[in-house]
C-alpha cells in the first residue's frame, strides 16, 4: 500500500522538497497546507502521515488537531517553547509523534556521540561550548540543533540543559562557571547550518563538527521518519529511534 504522506508548509523552500523527497521515496503526496490553504485538520484526514517544518506559534493549535486525527506526526518545527514540547508530548498519547531538532542522519550520528563524550569528559576538566551559523533569514537562537547538541551533553553529564545554559554572554560576565554549557550564535549569508561542540580542557581541545550543504537531508530524513512512524503506535519518538542509534 503506498504511504500518503501530507506537507504542512508545502509552498514554503523545505515543503517543496520534502514534496520531492516523498515522491523520489515512493510516498504520495496528499497534499499540503499554505498561507492560502490553512486546513491541518483536511490534509490530516487525507494523509497517513503529516510532516510539518512550519512555525512554532502554530504547535498548539497543530498539536490538537493531529492528536484528534490519528496520524502520524513528523514534527521539524524549531523554536519550540517548553509549553510547546509539552503539547507535542500530549499528542504522543494519542499518536505517533516523531520530535526532533534534525532530521539528518550525519547531525543525529552527532547527537549520540555528543552524550557520549559529555559523559566521557569531566565537566570540571572540559568547558564544553557550542558554536552555530545560519543564513540571515533564521529567526530564533540558538539554533534547535544546537540546543539538542546541549541537551546531549547534558544528559552524559547527568544534569538539565536548563540548569547550565549559558548564551549571548555580553559585557562584564565574571569567569566561566564551571560545568556551564555555552551557545553563540551567528548568522549570514545564506548558510544552510553548521555546528561545533568544544571541549576545551587546559591542555587539549576536542571540537566535533556538522556543517549542512544542502537542505535536502533535512527533508530526506523527515520522510524516512513518516514512512517509518505509520505503523508505530503512539508515542513520542525521536530521530534517534527512527536510525535505531542506543
């Protein structure tokens, strides 16, 4: 049976190739939502699958209607607030929910390894920072990615991101805290996305570096992620368990 899956933003850079990468994996385009087409709940209905890279202010209101529908939600959306992430784990109760900050097997491969060496390298020895870039246009900081990079080594090291962020530094900030995990964001030009996790110790640096060329991972990664979330049951899941990475 051919999987049909729906584009949430499918006018928009990433909807048009996540429509190519659909088709190009065998799947049916069902359809897509737009500025002019707003209807979440008919492209749901229509759909065995939704992926959806829109906007974070539309998470809640997008969260009740996929719950209520049934199916399938591959979720890329970036910015997302805590109260968003709650409503995307309300629907996981209901639906398949695949949640990640990036869709691409290279930055997930990343992500494993980035919990791995937190656990690894002392906090107290290894100041852990994360560098990002992205084009112009990219409207929140730092980067989902980054912020998932953060929440890797958080997680080796046995503490929340939350406790420990430190981002923007500007002005007279005192020394580094030991154990802080520290985020710069820059932006230009039109650079897809490029990563680095620091762990700079006092006598070596161990830097662990992602750069993106071409939008079409994200998009190929979110397809592998409906196709393989339809015949799950529900459940918050990540990239991570889409690529089997432990």
């Amino acid at each position: 049976m051919t999987i049909r899956i729906g584009i949430a933003g499918i006018t928009g850079r990433m909807g048009q190739l996540l429509s190519v990468e659909a088709a190009t994996a065998g799947a049916a385009v069902s359809g897509g939502t737009s500025r002019s087409n707003p209807d979440l709940a008919a492209l749901a209905a229509a759909s065995d699958a939704v992926i959806d890279f829109t906007n974070a202010a539309t998470v809640l209101a997008s969260a009740e209607i996929m719950a209520a529908s049934g199916k399938a939600w591959i979720l890329g959306t970036s910015g997302l607030s805590a109260a968003d992430e709650e409503a995307a784990g309300q629907a996981a109760k209901r639906i398949p929910v695949v949640y990640a900050a990036n869709f691409s097997a290279g930055v997930n491969l990343v992500l494993a390894l980035a919990e791995r060496m937190g656990a690894a390298l002392p906090a107290a020895d290894y100041d852990a920072e994360i560098v990002e870039m992205h084009h112009r246009q990219k409207v929140d900081a730092p980067s989902g990615t980054a912020i998932g990079m953060g929440r890797a080594v958080a997680k080796g090291r046995g503490v929340r991101l939350d406790d420990v962020i430190e981002s923007g530094r500007q002005g007279h900030t005192g020394a580094r805290k030991t154990g802080a995990i520290g985020f710069a964001a820059l932006r230009g030009g039109q650079v897809v996305g490029e990563h680095s996790l620091i762990f700079a110790a006092g006598s070596e640096h161990i830097v662990l570096t992602h750069r993106a060329f071409d939008r079409r991972t994200f998009a190929a990664g979110a397809v592998r992620a409906a196709l393989w979330a339809v015949s799950r049951p529900p459940g918050l899941y990540s990239m991570m368990d889409v690529l089997e990475i432990e």
